[in-house]
C-alpha cells in the first residue's frame, strides 16, 4: 500500500472516530495505535509510553494547568455579572451602550479566564436579558454574546494559541503579544457593529410609533459609577501585572502563569469569599478535569503527529501542497477555506493539532509568517464557535437563554461572523496589526 493511501486511510479513521463521538483524546490515541499495529514494526508498539511523557516533559506546558486555574477561579464567582454591571454604569449614556457594555465585559473577561464558554456564560447570563428587555433584538442581543465569548481563545492568556505554540514550535510569549493587536481590533468593530444595529433598530421602532423598552434607560450617578469600581478595578489591575510582567520581560510564560492563577485565586478569596470547602472544591475539581483533557489531547496528538511522520504522510501530504505550484495568497486562501470547513466539524484543539504539521513545511516555504499566521488560524476558529453544526457557543447560549429559538441566535451571529472575516482582510492588509508588538518588544 503507498503511502498516499496510508495517509487517505488514517485521516478517514480519524475523522470517522471522532464523528462518532468519542473523545478526542481517544480518538487521536487509537487510530495512532491501530495504524502503529499495522503498518510499523512491533517494536515501535513498546516505545508508546516513551514518547508520551516525553512529549509531555516540557516547563512549557506548565502554562496550561496554570491559566485554567486562573480561568476556573474567575468563572466560579460573580465575576462576570460585577464586570458588566460596572461597565454598565460607565457607559450607559453613549447610544447602544448596554450593548458597547457588554462587548467590553467580554473583551475583559475573556482577558481572564481565556475560555469562550465560560465567557459567554458568565456574561450572557446577566448581559442577554437586560439587553432584550431594554429592546435590543434577540439575534444581535444573543449574537454579540456569543461572538464576544470567541475573543476568549485570542486575547491572551490563550490556550489555543499556547497549543499553536507548541504544534509550530513558535514562541508563546511572542504569539500572546501578537493576539493582542487583533483582539482589541475585533473589540472594536463588533462594538461599531454594535452601535449601528442598535441605532436601526431603535428609528425602526419609532417609526413604527413601538414605545416598547427601547425607551427605558437606567440613570447611575457619579456615586454609583464610583461605587462600582472596586469591583472592577482588580480585574484591570490582575490584566495589567500580567502584561507587564510577560511584555516587559520580567517573566516567562509559564511563570505568568503562575502570576495570573495566583491572583485570581487572591482575587476571588478576597472579593467573593471563596475560601469555603465548597468552593475551592469547584474551582480545584474543574481545574484538574479541564487540564487532564487538554494534556491528554496534547500526548496523543504528539502520537498521532509521530506516526504520520513515521509512515511519511506528513511528508508526502508537504510535497503534495507544494508541487500544486500555488502562490503564497492562494495557498493562504486555500489553507483558510479548508479551516473554516473543520470548524463545521471538528473543536479548535482537533484542528491545530491535527492540521499545523501537514501546513506547516509549505508555510515555511512560502514565506509566511507563522506567528502572524497563528493569529489568523485563531480567527478562522473563532468562526468555527458561532456557526452551526458544532458551533460550542451557540448551545451555550441557548442553554442560558432557552426560550431563544437557535435559529434566531445562529442568525444573529452571521454579521459577527462576517466582522471576522473583514478583521482577517485587515490582518492580511495590514500585518503589523499583530506584529508591531512581538516585533518591537
């Protein structure tokens, strides 16, 4: 059998595995298995172990237990509810700023927790019914939740760009440097989208003589607005000594890591007295779950890499792109429909892990860059979280806002969705936008 057909046969095994449900962990670890039985020699069975805590041997990946610690702590407090209600009372004036208020709490959050579930969870849960009642329509009150949540695995701390990192053994310092540019790009545009939707959709209501909540407004004094910052001040000054610390070279990444986990556990013991058994237990137990997934995944994606490798499909797969005789922008758009369409199907870990050593000789060839490249990928992911079939935030959202029809939330998304794709036009225009800051710092 060539090698051609190996490697048509071990993606169709992969990716039947993981269509049937079972976890991508196992589904990575037994088709490298089955195909290890197969097709190399016994021998090569006995060093499975080996190259599984090898792989996992590396200070590196020390940054993942770390952030989801941080993120866990700050996702099992009121954490989100007080970040949005704080915005709320600053921004409440300026037109569509209940909407601008939430945008920001997810820019914010996402900032802490790094997990687009969480972020949509904890905001949407206060954000979407304050929104609906004061009139905003139910896709763009549902669809700027669940595209804010998205900016979780951009705006660093990333785990997606951590594992991106490690699959295209580039710098993660330099990658969360890069994701900051484009985070704060992506901010900005769902927040003049934002504002634009709500404008129309307020004129056509009065022009259709609706006095509905759209009229209603909160009114916060000087004293409610002050009032509200200290709770929202920690969550600014934790950001800030963790981008000082990683930007101003006073730390590694897995030492800010530690920074960052360490504060947020200060944070919520000392704001929403979080020291009881019950809590810590919540935060603990969600922490050691998520990590052991992550890791999990990661070994048996360095498994599954190393038999593709082995049996020569990676390289065959690298030869192949390259004698198509694509130019780099074809290339580029190719690599970048082919993303979008796993994002039908498959999570964003699947995707990195799985795709970024087939792409990664032709990027190298081409002379893109690859942390540039890693910024987009993330995007194209983003995507991958607010359209259907897989869509992970959508059913987040519909689970916090039930009486919500999903059509309605998936409609509202498309806009959001489209904003991405004008924010990778930009990238692509304009590349400094993520790498002005890993290139001067």
């Amino acid at each position: 059998m060539d090698t051609s057909t190996i490697g048509l046969l071990y993606a169709g095994v992969t990716l039947l595995l993981l269509f049937s449900g079972m976890p991508i962990a196992f589904a990575l670890g037994l088709s490298a298995l089955v195909f290890m039985a197969g097709f190399m020699p016994p021998p090569m069975m006995q060093s499975v172990a080996e190259t599984l805590f090898s792989e996992l041997n590396n200070f590196t990946l020390l940054t993942i237990p770390l952030f989801v610690l941080m993120g866990a702590a700050i996702g099992k407090s009121r954490a989100g509810a007080d970040v949005y209600s704080s915005l709320n009372a600053w921004l409440y004036r300026i037109p569509g700023g209940l909407g601008l208020a939430n945008v920001f709490a997810c820019a914010v959050f996402a900032a802490m927790c790094g997990s687009s579930p969480a972020t949509c969870s904890a905001i949407g849960s206060s954000g979407i019914p304050q929104l609906v009642r004061r009139g905003y329509s139910e896709g763009l009150a549902t669809g700027l939740i669940a595209a804010g949540g998205t900016l979780g695995i951009l705006i660093p701390p990333s785990l997606t760009l951590i594992l991106y990192g490690l699959a295209a053994e580039q710098s993660i310092g330099k990658l969360f440097m890069a994701g900051v540019g484009p985070g704060l790009m992506l901010v900005l545009l769902f927040a003049i989208w934002v504002v634009f939707k709500y404008s129309l959709e307020r004129r056509q209501a009065l022009s259709a003589g609706d006095e509905h909540a759209i009229l209603e407004a909160e009114h916060f004094s000087w004293r409610d607005r002050m009032k509200s910052l200290p709770r929202f001040l920690p969550f600014l000054a934790l950001i800030a000594a963790i981008m000082i610390a990683m930007y101003g070279g006073w730390a590694t990444p897995s030492e800010v890591a530690g920074i960052g986990a360490a504060g947020a556990l200060l944070m919520v013991v000392t704001l929403y007295k979080c020291w009881h058994r019950k809590d810590m237990d919540a935060i603990l137990t969600g922490t050691i779950r998520e990590s052991t997934m992550i890791m999990m995944i990661i070994a048996t994606s360095f498994l599954f890499t190393f038999v593709m490798s082995y049996l020569g499909v990676t390289q065959e797969a690298a030869q192949w792109l390259v004698e198509l005789g694509l130019g780099k922008w074809a290339f580029f758009l190719g690599v970048n429909v082919f993303i979008v369409m796993l994002g039908f199907f498959l999570p964003p870990v699947a995707i990195i892990l799985m795709i970024t050593p087939i792409i990664l000789p032709s990027l190298n060839a081409l002379g893109i860059d690859l942390i540039w490249f890693g910024i987009v990928m993330t995007i194209l992911m983003e995507m991958g979280l607010i359209h259907p079939p897989v869509g992970l935030n959508l059913f987040v959202i519909n689970g916090i806002a039930p009486d919500i029809p999903l059509s309605r939330i998936v409609w509202g998304t498309l806009p959001f969705i489209g904003l991405m794709v004008v924010g990778i036009v930009l990238l692509c225009l304009f590349p400094d936008i993520a790498l002005w800051l890993p290139n001067h710092f």
